[in-house]
C-alpha cells in the first residue's frame, strides 16, 4: 500500500564507521531501553531477538594488510518499504510525519513475510516468550510494551523518545511542526531533545542522529554531497534513512554488492521496482 | 411419530401448535435474561476504593478545575491520579467541618473520608491504593499534552459542534474520553473485565478512531492541519 | 407434555437465537481478542514518574559517569553523564548495571559453610558475630585482598590489618600496580597520568585505550572529538583530525579498528619496541638530562631497528615511519600498557621514551600526579600496598589463619586459576565480601553478601589512566531492601568491637573527610560529579633505571609452540561481574558458538600447524588446558593464539556459565626479572587438535 510518502520531518542517522570500534554499548542500550528479554545461550544467531547488530567487517586481505571495521546496523527505515507492503495486515507501515517505519505487536499474526522480505534482516522474530530472571521484570521501562512469542519486532529508532520529545515541546507551550528560516515544516524538537539509545550511550559519538530533511542538523550537513557517505543496498531503491560514512574505500564498497571493476561513485542505478 | 395433521383449522390443533413453541421461547427469552442483564454483570469484578473521593466536592465547593490535581509534568508526561503532595497544597488538616448531630448521611460519609484520608495515608507519608478507573494498555501511548493542544486548535472556534471548553478549564475535554463525574462523584465501584483485565472505564480503540479515523480530522485543513493521523504509530508503543 | 429430546432442542434453539440478540457474543469474541494479547506470564513494565539520579560506575574499572532514571523510584535505566569530566557516552558493562540488580548470581545473606560443607543462610548479625570472632583469633595471621584500587574500603582494610598487626594486605594484580612499580624503580613520587586531551599523537602500545584501558570513556571522547566526521566532496580533500592514533599490539583489537595504524608486535614485547624506539629517539638526537641516561643509552643501542624488528615482529620501514611522526608531532605521547600482567619493564621503557619526547608534565604529556590522600592514620599508602605482590602470596607455603576477600575474583582472574583456587581451598577460613556468587565466594566458608555499586555509598579516587586527580562519590540509588550491607561499615563496627580504634565509626563520615581533602563543594555526599584537580607533582631526578629494565625486558624463549595473546572485550563484563544478562548477545557467532569459544590464528599459523577454520583444539600450557575452536583472523600477528579473557565462568548466573574457557588457566605466571612482580604477558601455548 505505502507509495513513497513525503514527510517534512525524516528522521536519520549517520553512522562513522571510522569511529566505530565494535564495542557493543549501543546493542546493549538497545535491549535495555526497548525491554528485550536477555537470553542465557545466545549463539543460536537465527534464534537471537537483536533490534541492532553490530557486524564486523573485513578488507579480506592477509596479515599484516588485514583491516577491520565496525558496522551498527539498526532498522534502515526504508522510504519504499520491502516489509510493509508484503505485511498481509498492515502491522508495519511508514505513516506518520518523521517517516519512522512503525511495528504493532498485538497486530501482528507472526507470518514472517517481512522479515523474508528485508533485505537488510533487521526484523526479527519472537521464537519463545520473553523470559526476565526474578525481578528483572522491575527494571523494564515503561516507555516501550513487551512482546509475546509469535510476532515480529524491529528497531523503531526509539519512537517513543520521539512521542516523549513531542510531549514535552507541548508542555512547554510550544508548536511541535514549525517553519524554519527555509520555509519548509521542521520539528520544533531541539537537535539533541529526540536521540536514539543506541546514538545517546555511544562514547565515540559514531551515531549521529536527527532530522535529514532539516539543514540545521548535523545529519544532513554529513549527508549531504558528501562522497564518503553511502547506503545499504542502495541500488534496490528502498531509499533508506541510515547512512554511513567512512574514508574507506574498501569499507564502502562493502555497503552493495559491487563487481570487482566497478566504481562506487557512479550515479546509482535503481533497480526496477517490483513493490 | 406424530401423524402429520393440518392444524391451520383446528383451534385445539393451534393451542397445541403454540404449546411446541413455548420451548422455544422460554429459551430466547431465558438467553435474552442472562445475555442482556446476567453476565454482562458475571464478566466484572467490581472493586470499592479505599477511601470515598468525591470529584463535585473538589469542583463545586473547592472551584478546582481538572488541571488543578491532573496535569502534565514539564518532561510532557502526564500525572494521572496526583500523589499525596498535591493533596497537601490544600489538605493542611481536616478541612469538613465536623458534622453536627443533624448532619446528613453524606456529610458525615465525607468528614469520616477525609479523616481517614488525613489519618491513615497523609500524615504517615502513605500513598492511597486507588483502583484505577482507565489505565491505557501497556502498548499505547496517550499524550494528554498533544489533546490538550490539538483539540482545542479547532474545537475552541467551533462551538457550536462541539463544546470543548477552554484551555484553562477543559472539563468538557476531559469528559469527553473519562467516566462522567456524577458517576465518580460516589463511591463509584471499580469494575474490572476478568478476561481481559482491564477497567470497564478503559478506552476501546474505537473510541480513540471517532476522531482519529474522522477524515474531517486530518483531511479538514489541508493534510494533516493537526498531524493527529491514524497512523499506528501516533498512539501505539 | 413432558421434557423431551425435542423439547430440549427447541429451547436451545431459542436460547441460541436469543443470545444472538444480546451483546454477549460480540462482547465475548471481543474480550477473548484483548485477553489473548496480555499473557499473565508477560510481564508489564511498572509505570510512574521519571526521576533521575547522578552516580558513578563501581562496577565498571575504567571510569564511568552515570546517570540513572527511576521509575516510581526503582531504578530502570543507565544513562550517560556526559558533563561529567570523565562521562560522555557509556560502557557496555555499566548499561547494564541496573538489570545486574536482579541478576540470578546476586547474594542476598549471609551463607556460612558447616562442617558438612553445604552453605546455610544465616544473619547479618550472625554473620558480622562469626567474623569478628574469626578475626580475633587470626590477629595478625589475617590476610586481606581488596580487588577495588580507588575505593576507600581498600583504605578501611588496610588500617585494619596494620591495626591486627598483619602484614598480608594486598590488591589485585593492575595495571596501576604495574605503573606504580615503575615510578617507584624511576624515583618517581607520584602516579602516571596520561594527558590525551591535548596530545595530538597517540601511539597506544598494548594499552587497548578505547576498549579496556584507563579511563576508557574518556579516552574515547576525546577520540571521537579530535577527529570530525570525514566529510570530502567529490574529487576533495578530507578533513583532517587533530589526534593521530596508532595501536601496537598482537590483535587488531577494537583501537586498532578505528586507529590510523595498526602495529602488529609479539605479545609481550611492548617494552623491546619502546626501547627500541628510545635507541632511535636517541640516535635521533634526543636526550635527557638523568643520572644514569648514558648507561640507559648505553642499553637502548643494543636494540638497534633491525633487532627490534626481529625481537617484536614490527616490520622495519612501519618502526621507522612511527618514530618519524613522533619526532615531527608537536605533542606526541607514548601510552604503554597491557589488559593486566604486562610487568613494570615496558612502562618504565615508555616512561623512558616519553622522557625522550620531553613531555613529562607537559600539556598534551605524561603527567605526574600527586598520590592519593588518606584520612584513615593507621593505613598504608596505596603504593605500599602495591609492593604486595598477591601471586607470591598464593605460591607461599606458609597460608594465613583468615583471609578476607573484598569485591575481588582470584579464583578466576589470576593467572594459572586452578592452582590460586587450590591455595585459597587451603586457607583455614575464608571471608569474602562479594555481589554475586562468584568462583572465589563459591570457595569461601562467610559469604556476605556486598551491595552493587547502585545500593552502596562508596566512592572512586583516580582511576588509572585518568590524566588529572579526580575524586567521585557514588550514592545508592537501588533498592533498599536487598538485605546487602557496606564491607566499610561491617569492617568499622567489628575493629571497635575488638578495641581496635581507627578514627571514624561509618564509612560516610570518612568519604565526607575525603571530599573535604579533595575541596569537594556542597553536600559532601552528593553523587555524580567529580571534583577534579589538575595539580601535578614535581617531576624530579628520575633516574633510568637500565641495569634493571635491561633484564626485566631480557628477550626470553617463547614458553611453547605458540605465543599467546591475552586480549579483552568490555561487554564479557570484569572478573567479578561476569557477563551481564545482556551482553552475551552482543557476541558474535565467531567468537562463541554455543559452549566454544574461538582462538584467533592467522592463515599462516593456522597452516603452519594443520589446523584450519572451525577445527576444535586444545590449547595447552603448563599442565592447564582449555578447549576452543579456530578463527582463522587475519587481525593477528605470526605464530600467536589470540584468546578473549572473560570467556568460562563456573560460578555466578547462566549468562555467563558455560561459555568457553578461561584462558587463566593455560596462564602461568613469572617472576619479572628485578621488579619484584610477576608477570604473564609472555606466555605461551601448545596447540593440537582436539
């Protein structure tokens, strides 16, 4: 159903995969701010509920020209969603103003259509209930409802900071959607007032996090014309909302499936749409 | 088996027709009994509150508006049922007079609540268990922040449609989505649905799509004039 | 008429027509949909106002600032300080923290050992009885480990041994103990402190700065600030950083990941190419102005390039190209170091090469920080404690009467475990003060249970690595009813109890003593921020020190057919945590595959030993053995097995039992030539497959 919505807010990311060392704070944020259940044997990898996974990358060359590097991969937030428009009852959809890809967990019937769908395995399944040692069902925030086994679940950039952010612009007295110096609606939400956990507890500043559509934000500004800032899969045309960003070479060729000759500066070519 | 006779002539054969459907009857009408009065009450736990709270003393007597007790924190959350320390802006003692020998029933009931009150939860530092009349699901989110703003964007100018009051007393924007306050204004029971756990009070989505699904709500000026869609996420969590 | 088969049907048939016209149905399918979404074995999140308070990581050794959001007021979750001058950002491990409250591996009594071996719960009382009476009769046959270096429980313990008369007071094995030795070797009256914040190039040899060395969020905030985003238009140039990092070591670890460069070098080597470097700084044309500098100079040259080259595995031309940026960056610095048991040899060679730089107590330098203040009379500096060297108390024949344990995990974190854990087996009676039910508490006779740094008032003076004198408190902001009491405070109560007085009856009156010493404002007690000092102290007449570097850093045999390469990741949690709830999901299937950890072998190595991707092997050292699987990692250097420290928990909860192998075992320590500790970063390992 979701054709390609223009909103006047979209919120982003840029991730420094330069800055990156891999050390897991921002998946460990993630479980905790989104009250995902700890799992005492988690190697099974399928069987891991993970709304954002770190990969290590490497430059495939022997010791000692061998690189590494880091790569955080959260939900993409697709503007031309391979998830959404598979979900037989609209459980996930990008609807609102800041174009977040939205879950409903009491909606969703667990086909799993999405998660074949995402090219990027950013959903993950609920194979067993979420199950808390004694107690630690006291330290689940209220922010975010736990889930039952049977459904999907995803990354939603923290969109209950998002409600939070709005909540307190409101509170304030303030208008949430205001015209900025280029006439166009931004969120009246300051720059650091709506951050991700995974971008907020990052102690290399690696995730940056705010409105793309806004050139007072520091996103935009890394985004925007610069040559070492790339996208998943870019040429699938799903239009995401993550960027990363690296000097690189080899890391950014990583970001698609290139042909040993081919060069990454090239205008991309969509492929044709079949959603 | 009966010999198949026509009956339409015979008066003694009508009776007898009548008589067959008798048990028909007493069953429709017997289902009507419990499905209309019987187990619709068999569904609820009703549960009293510790402690009689009267909503019209507080408004008509004291003048309070709902903002006076409910209001919104400046992080943008809402207060819900206020913790002893907003009581004690006015609650210093026990403000009832003591009922005199002619005072009525209700008098009397509401100088013991307050008693009790002062007694038992605030001079001690005890918060009062309330039952809760609405408590939203664990996967919604309600921004009281956002109806109060939206709401009155275009209602405040629309009167004759619909009365919402005024920002500073919304009452009638309150009442639109509570339990009435002459139902609360009693010891109105707390009635709990054994299945699904949540309060008779407690919000169906439909009521939230009344507005929320009203395309004259988000197609009224221009799209999304007040951004209050019906996307997922605008209430889910 | 009477009831028959028909008369029934014909009643249900109205009763079911009737119920039609009634809300029930709808009402039922209605309920039953909700009732099937709200499971009761699902737990639901508790709600109520958000409150906030500021408190400092106990838990997490590398300096983390925290800030915790209360729910109704029970703690939910950890948030970054970042004006904190030690915050921005969190660690792995202290994210955690809160859900570490509820571990399954906490302690919450008392448990006393009986005859019968089986641990009973008993009382506080009880408890703090059968210590006292314990203590009395140990005396000064009591022996104490604190494994908490910049709390002041270390200086309680202290006083209190020196009051029993005993001479056993000790820490775990650090890396500030390390540093401490080498300024001590040096004639260096103060601490090592590193000022990164205005240095514009970093060489990190060993010392895994971004990952699990010295105060690694502020290492890394000042990482992530001195270098901007790359930005570079089509065809343009990039912008530039105003810090150059570069990482020498064994495994391109997590620095090494973001690092300008990466130096591969042989694990324990780090002091050989340091003072190789010095011979070049030297040749170089730099000099200082020491005591014994031609004899250091006279030792340096032995080390030519080539030689270096050889003994480290650095290849020359990248040896050549680092001294280069050291000469030519305006304010470089040389941070050498090691995750634990790299010796004072290699730090005193980069305290020599620093020296060389000329940066000692210079902006952007080594730094020399005035020692910790003490308001306990009867306790030792913290210098002193450090010359106590714990593994030759272990190997000692002659074991005390009592030996009391604070918040420290020898049974797993020393090196060759099995034999600590048989000596501690050994000593009469063991007391332990610990959180979680851990290797070392599983082995004591008193258990006491120790609040987490959440539920206890305790504070945090210098972590290593910190370039300024910097003094936290942290507040208890967990709950209140976790039947966990304060080592201070029981260790205090017991010494007056005894007729030992040591100058203050609770732990708070001495933090407030402390804050008034470091010229904290305000409520001495608040939690959270930091009085912070950039007092230095005098740099001195150092000296060299070469007749004793030459042999602690004397090239030896490798102790096997591989070297190992001990190497560690901040979300395997410390010794004492083991892994938190949540972190073991942030493993990769590479490095853990169901109960199998993974060593790290180079392609090369992995051929040169028949052994290759995924084949289960054995690694073996000195009668220890551990079990693991090949990762064939072209992040490691020639003829060395990498493995993660961290990896295989007995004690404590499921998430951190069963997973892997502690590499301690296959560890053995030696004695460090003529500085007196033992160290372990030279060890190494027999491979085959298993």
């Amino acid at each position: 159903m979701s054709a390609n919505k223009h909103f006047n807010v979209k919120w982003g990311m840029a991730i420094d995969l330069d800055k990156c060392t891999g050390c897991g704070a921002c998946m460990v944020a993630c479980q905790a701010e989104n009250n995902l259940a700890p799992l005492a044997d988690a190697s099974n990898k399928q069987r891991v509920p993970n709304w954002l996974v770190v990969y290590e990358l490497s430059n495939k060359k022997s010791f000692p020209d061998h690189e590494i590097a880091y790569l955080p991969r959260p939900c993409q937030q697709c503007a031309e969603q391979p998830c959404a428009t598979v979900c037989p009852v609209v459980a996930t959809e990008r609807n609102e103003e800041g174009g977040i890809v939205s879950q409903i967990y009491p909606r969703c019937i667990g086909c799993r259509y999405c998660m074949a769908a995402c090219p990027y395995h950013a959903r993950c399944f609920n194979w067993f209930d979420p199950v808390w040692p004694k107690g630690m069902e006291k330290a689940l925030t209220p922010d975010v409802s736990t889930r039952p086994r049977g459904v999907v679940e995803k990354c939603t950039f923290c969109h209950h900071r998002f409600m939070q952010a709005k909540d307190k612009v409101r509170a304030g007295g303030g208008e949430v959607y205001v015209r900025g110096t280029d006439n166009k609606l931004h969120c009246a939400v300051p720059e650091d007032g709506y951050v991700t956990s995974c971008a907020e507890v990052c102690p290399n500043g690696a995730i940056v996090f705010g409105d793309l559509n806004n050139p007072e934000h520091r996103v935009h500004r890394l985004v925007t014309g610069n040559a070492n800032a790339f996208r998943l899969l870019e040429r699938l045309g799903t239009d995401t909302a993550v960027y990363y960003i690296s000097r690189r070479e080899w890391v950014r060729r990583l970001g698609d499936n290139y042909l040993p000759d081919e060069d990454t500066q090239k205008p991309k070519q969509i492929l044709p749409k079949r959603h | 088996m009966e010999e198949k006779t026509n009956c339409t002539e015979s008066p003694a054969c009508r009776q007898k027709c009548a008589a067959a459907l008798l048990p028909f009857l007493g069953g429709f009408i017997a289902a009507l009994v419990l499905g209309w009065l019987v187990i619709p009450s068999l569904l609820f736990d009703s549960e009293t509150q510790p402690l009689l709270f009267s909503h019209a003393t507080h408004m008509k007597k004291a003048g309070a508006v709902c903002l006076d007790c409910h209001s919104v924190r400046s992080d943008g959350s809402f207060t819900g049922i206020p913790q002893n320390d907003v009581c004690m802006s006015c609650h210093n003692g026990i403000l009832t007079p003591e009922p005199g020998q002619g005072a009525s029933p209700v008098e009397k009931a509401a100088y013991q609540a307050e008693k009790s009150f002062v007694e038992n939860y605030l001079n001690p530092g005890k918060p009062v268990p309330w039952r809760k009349h609405q408590y939203q699901p664990q996967n919604v989110f309600f921004s009281h922040p956002a109806h109060f703003q939206k709401c009155y964007t275009c209602h405040l100018t629309m009167q004759g449609r619909l009365n919402l009051g005024t920002p500073e007393n919304p009452q009638k924007l309150c009442a639109t989505c509570h339990v009435s306050l002459e139902k609360l204004d009693r010891d109105a029971p707390v009635e709990t649905n054994i299945l699904t756990g949540y309060s008779s009070g407690t919000l169906k989505m439909s009521e939230c799509e009344r507005c929320h699904a009203n395309p004259g709500h988000f197609y009224a000026d221009g799209r999304g004039r007040t951004f209050a869609n019906n996307a997922c996420f605008t209430c889910h969590k | 008429m009477g009831f028959d088969r028909r008369a029934f049907l014909k009643i249900a048939a109205g009763a079911s027509a009737g119920i039609m016209v009634t809300p029930v149905p709808w009402k039922l399918l209605d309920d039953v949909s909700i009732w099937s979404q709200n499971w009761s074995w699902i737990p639901v999140p508790a709600r109520g106002a958000s409150t906030y308070a500021e408190v400092f990581s106990k838990m997490d050794p590398f300096g983390v600032p925290m800030k915790i959001r209360k729910v109704g007021g029970l703690p939910v979750r950890v948030l970054p300080l970042p004006e904190h001058p030690l915050g921005g950002g969190l660690s792995p491990l202290s994210i955690a923290e809160v859900q570490m409250l509820y571990s399954p591996g906490r302690l919450r009594r008392p448990l006393l050992r009986g005859a019968d071996g089986k641990l009973t719960e008993i009382s506080w009382p009880q408890a703090s009885k059968k210590l006292q009476d314990e203590l009395k009769n140990a005396g000064g046959k009591a022996a104490f480990i604190s494994g908490d270096e910049t709390s002041s429980v270390t200086e309680v313990l202290s006083a209190f041994a020196n009051a029993l008369g005993s001479e056993d007071m000790y820490l775990m094995p650090s890396e500030a103990q390390s540093a401490a030795k080498a300024a001590e070797l040096m004639g260096i009256d103060a601490r090592l402190g590193y000022d990164i914040e205005q240095s514009d190039h970093l060489l990190a040899v060993g010392a895994n700065i971004l990952e699990n060395w010295g105060t690694v969020l502020r290492n890394r905030r000042v990482f992530a600030n001195s270098r901007p985003h790359s930005f570079r238009k089509d065809g343009g140039e990039e912008t530039g950083d105003s810090l150059s990092l570069v990482y020498a070591g064994p495994v391109q670890n997590n620095t090494a990941a973001v690092a300008g460069a990466w130096l591969p070098v042989y694990p324990g080597t780090e002091g050989i190419l340091a003072l190789g470097m010095a011979n070049m700084l030297i040749e170089a044309g730099k000099t200082v102005a020491a005591r014994d500098f031609e004899e250091f100079k006279a030792l340096a040259s032995a080390y030519t390039p080539e030689k270096t080259a050889e003994l480290t595995g650095v290849d020359g031309k990248k040896l050549e190209a680092e001294v280069a940026r050291l000469l030519t960056a305006q304010k470089p610095l040389l941070i050498v170091g090691s995750s634990a048991g790299g010796g004072a040899g290699p730090i005193m060679a980069g305290v020599a090469v620093n020296a060389l730089l000329g940066n000692i107590n210079k902006p952007g330098g080594l730094v020399l920080l005035p020692k910790a203040a003490k308001v306990l009379k009867g306790a030792s500096d913290l210098a002193e404690i450090y010359r106590n060297d714990l593994i030759k108390f272990f190997e000692r024949e002659e074991k005390p009467a009592l030996l009391l344990i604070h918040e420290a995990n020898p049974a797993f974190a020393l090196p060759n475990a099995q034999a600590c854990a048989a000596a501690l087996k050994a000593v009469p009676f063991k007391v332990c003060f610990s959180t979680f039910m851990d290797e070392t508490a599983a082995l004591c006779d008193l258990i006491l249970p120790l609040g987490m740094g959440l539920e206890r008032l305790d504070d945090v003076e210098t972590p290593y690595g910190s370039g300024k004198i910097g003094y936290c408190i942290s507040t208890a902001v967990g709950r209140p009813d976790a039947g966990v009491l304060n080592t201070a405070n029981v260790i205090l109560n017991i010494a007056r109890r005894l007729g030992k007085d040591l100058g203050f009856e609770l732990y708070a009156d001495i933090l407030k003593a402390k804050a008034g010493l470091y010229g904290k404002g305000g409520d001495p007690l608040a939690g959270g921020f930091a009085v912070e000092s950039a007092e230095r102290a005098e740099a001195g007449a150092f000296s060299f020190r070469p007749e004793v570097l030459g042999k602690a850093l004397a090239p030896d045999e490798a102790r096997g057919k591989l070297r190992l390469a001990v190497y560690g990741r901040a979300s395997l949690g410390t010794d004492k945590t083991g892994i938190p709830p949540y972190n073991n999901k942030t493993l990769r299937a590479d490095e853990l595959a169901g109960s199998l950890m993974s060593v790290l072998l180079n392609r090369a190595t992995a051929a040169r030993n028949n052994l290759a991707d995924g084949d289960k092997v054995s690694l073996e050292s000195g009668g220890g053995k551990i079990v693991a699987r090949v990762r064939v990692f072209e992040g490691i250097i020639n003829d060395t097995a990498g493995v993660c420290r961290g990896f295989g928990h007995t004690a404590l909860d499921e998430f951190s039992r069963d997973k892997g192998a502690n590499v301690m075992e296959v560890v053995r320590p030696v004695p460090e030539p003529e500085t007196g500790l033992n160290f372990w970063a030279k060890a190494g390992v027999d491979i085959k497959k298993a």
